[in-house]
C-alpha cells in the first residue's frame, strides 16, 4: 500500500463515485476480506481507500412488492445466511453463505466485495449463477443492470471499469422449491476445490452452476434442459459428463485440473440427490 494511504468514507453512492473520480488510484473498500489480504500479500498498493461502509442504501436485504429481493453490496455473509426471507429456490445463496471461511470472514465480508473480487473458489458467484442474479453498477454516468452471467469476464476480472461499484444484487421472485449447495474443499471454509450450486423448483425447473472449475462458475442451458426434463440417474450422469467436458478448470495447490474434471459428475449426481430428497421432504 501506498504510505499513508488517504482513506474516505463517504455517506452516499454519489460522493463515494465522486471520490472514486477524483483519485485515479483509489479503491473501493466494503468489508475488505479480499482486499485487505490483497494489500498485506502486495499484490495491490491503492493510494486511497473509498470505504462504503456507511452508505445506508448499499446495506441489507430488501424484499419488493412483486417478491423480487434486493441484496445491498454491502450486506455481510452471516446477514445472508441468517436470512429466512431468502427461501425456496433463494435458500441456495444462504447456504452458500453459511459455508464462506470462518465465522471472523462472514461477519466482515460482503456479497458485493466477493463478486467483485471473482477469485474462482469463492462460494457466493456459483449460488448466483444458478438462480440467475442481477448485478447493479453505478458509476458517475449512471447505473446499469447486467445478468450475473454476463458479470465475469476471466480470471479474476469482471466487467466492472474504473470508478465502477457494485451497488446491488437483484434476485427475481424466488420459485418454490429447493436450493443448496455442495462444496468440496480441503478442510471446511476453505476455498473451493469444486463446488455445485442446484436449484430444483416445485414445477421441475432446474438450474446447475459449477464453481472452482474455470475462471468463472460453469453454467450451460443445454444442461439445465436436460435436467429439467429427466432428472433419472442416466439423464443426471449425461449432464454431469457434459458440464466436465465444458470445464476449464487449472492445476493449483488444492486440486490438479483432472481431478477437479472428476469431481463434476459425482459433486452434481450427490447435489440433486440432496435437493431431490429435500423437494419429497417438502411435498
């Protein structure tokens, strides 16, 4: 880090943008789980920090009247994954939450700073793929809306420019149904070797994404298709056996990319047993 770095916190969007503006190597800062480890390994040395942390509008979960949920940037882990409001299909993003580190990392980390930051292994990117999020970008032009899916770009990059912050994450009215999330790591918090994110709604509608395996969450509609027509266990194997052929996954000290490749099939036929016993559970 820069010595002495200037550190803000302003108290609106506007005057966090206008900072952002005005100090070409300024960061935003929200709970800093990602940066600050970032700042400490000297992978980044911002001249300024633009805290968004007392900004109200960035902060907690808001439901809408059309059933629609609002998750401010800013809102913690453990915020989310204490949620009942985040139910049905949604139950996947608090189950992802719950499994985010260590209790220290949730009560500081924040939706937004973990989106943003799009390291692979991250649990909450896979959970938001599989119910198709929103993610909200302000800027000093304006704000934009853009489907989750379109959000990362490659490893560790997103199409978030300079001076751009997330403001949101925007769910559609959560379906009936079941949401969970499977990880597979090394020991429990910590980062992904694989992960399988299933919704299964009560009409059969099924959506699969697969973290830790690419630079991105794995997602594929032809997949999504097939489950939602069949889930019998050879329709389930055929699935599993595409999204690991679509897989790009990189060896790392967790995990060579081959195992990963294995990992899909079996992490996804376990996932939708689960979410399968738990919609029978529920019926």
């Amino acid at each position: 880090m820069a010595p002495n770095p200037a550190f803000y916190h302003p108290r609106s969007i506007a005057e966090a943008l206008d900072l952002l503006a005005e100090h070409a190597d300024a960061r935003p800062l929200a709970g800093g789980a990602s940066l600050v480890a970032m700042i400490n390994a000297g992978l980044v040395a911002p001249a300024a920090l633009v805290s968004l942390t007392r900004i109200p509008e960035l902060s907690g979960i808001r439901p809408a009247p059309d059933g629609s949920i609002t998750i401010g940037a800013t809102t913690r882990h453990n915020g989310i994954a204490a949620d009942a409001r985040l139910s049905g299909i949604a139950a996947v993003l608090p189950h992802a939450a719950a499994q985010i580190a260590g209790t220290a990392v949730r009560n500081m980390g924040t939706i937004g700073g973990a989106i943003a930051h799009a390291d692979p292994g991250l649990d909450f990117p896979p959970a938001l793929f599989a119910l198709e999020a929103t993610v909200e970008i302000a800027s000093a032009e304006g704000r934009r809306h853009v489907p989750i899916r379109e959000f990362f770009v490659d490893w560790y990059s997103t199409i978030l420019g300079p001076g751009e912050i997330v403001v949101a994450v925007h769910l559609r009215r959560p379906k009936a149904g079941v949401g969970l999330y499977l990880k597979h790591a090394r020991v429990s918090g910590d980062f992904a070797i694989a992960s399988v994110a299933v919704t299964l709604a009560r009409k059969g509608e099924v959506r699969v994404a697969v973290g830790g395996c690419g630079p991105f969450p794995l997602a594929s509609s032809d997949v999504d298709h097939i489950l939602s027509s069949d889930l019998s266990p050879s329709a389930i194997a055929r699935a599993g056996e595409l999204l690991a052929a679509l897989a790009n996954p990189v060896d790392d000290v967790r995990g060579t990319a081959a195992y990963r490749k294995t990992l899909i099939p079996r992490m996804l036929a376990r996932a939708l047993s689960d979410a399968i016993a738990a919609s029978r559970a529920a019926a």
